[in-house]
C-alpha cells in the first residue's frame, strides 16, 4: 500500500492527552507504553514516516480530538526496558526489543472533539474500526475515506472547526 497512510491512535487523557502533545516541545512526543502485540505490529512494520493519525481520548468523553502525524517510524520503546517506569517489561532488552514506538507532531486540535456518540450517526463511518463492537485495539487503521470524513466533520460543523 502506498504512503501516507492513515491510523488512530487511542490515549487516556489522564495520561496523555492532545494538550500533553500541543505542549511537548515541537508539539513532538513518541507514542510509548504500547503492549498489545497486533498494536505493536502496527507500529513495527506498518507505520512510516508521514503517515496521518487521529488522536482519539478514550475516557470520560470518548471523542476524536485532534490530528498528528508520523515523524519517526517505529523503533524499540526504551520505556520497556526501564525499571522505573510504569511500562517496564523484563522480557524486552536492548538485544531483543518486544515493544515499539513511533513519534508523531500534533498537526491540529479540534476547537470541539467529535465525540463517539457523534460517529456512531454517520453513515459514510459505520464500518470504522473504531466503531466496531468489541474493538479496544489503541492503534488501529483507518482508510482513507473515514479520515477524509473525520476531517469534513472537524472544518464544516460551525462548532466543530479546526484550530491551526
């Protein structure tokens, strides 16, 4: 498949949210603590340079909230291999790394987040993976058709525009 691809990436704003990323420097952060195996596959072996994500908030208002995209493809998480840190897992070493990240620059924030209930009316999205019952996967695919929609949804609701 050609580039650029299209992806959302699931954080609990607790953790880390669209403003954590907005205020990283360069607006740039690396997308750790990944510990799903198809989620690291993505990251691993599918997820390039240039790629588009949207930034979806999986708690208390579920909601897209904002665009980033990839600037650096996957490489071993080096939180894995930190004692210290909460993602730690033994298992992954400098020599076999098990997890992997990716870095990626917020682009947008959406004045108002497209909530879930929101996507769930919109006919051109019900197939997304995000909808999906049953679905929790934090790094999923999204064609290219659904990130356009996402987008129209963002600039043309008078209340949902695009911060620059």
């Amino acid at each position: 498949m050609g580039r650029p691809r299209h992806w959302l990436f699931k954080s609990d704003p607790e953790e880390f949210s669209v403003e954590d990323l907005k205020a990283a420097p360069g607006r740039t952060a690396c997308w750790d603590g990944v510990r799903n195996y198809q989620a690291r596959n993505f990251l691993r072996e599918e997820i390039g340079e240039g790629d588009r994500v949207l930034f979806y908030h999986s708690r208390r208002r579920p909601s897209i909230v904002g665009v980033a995209r990839v600037v650096r493809a996957g490489y071993p998480d080096h939180t894995a291999m930190d004692p210290q840190n909460p993602h730690f897992d033994p298992r992954s070493t400098p020599e076999n790394p098990l997890w992997y990240m990716v870095d990626i620059r917020l682009e947008a924030v959406f004045k108002e987040p497209l909530p879930l209930s929101l996507l769930r009316t919109i006919p051109e999205l019900k197939t997304m993976a995000l909808l999906r019952k049953g679905n929790r996967l934090s790094v999923q695919p999204v064609t290219p058709k659904e990130f356009e929609m996402i987008l129209l949804l963002a600039r043309n609701t008078p209340e949902r525009t695009v911060e620059r």
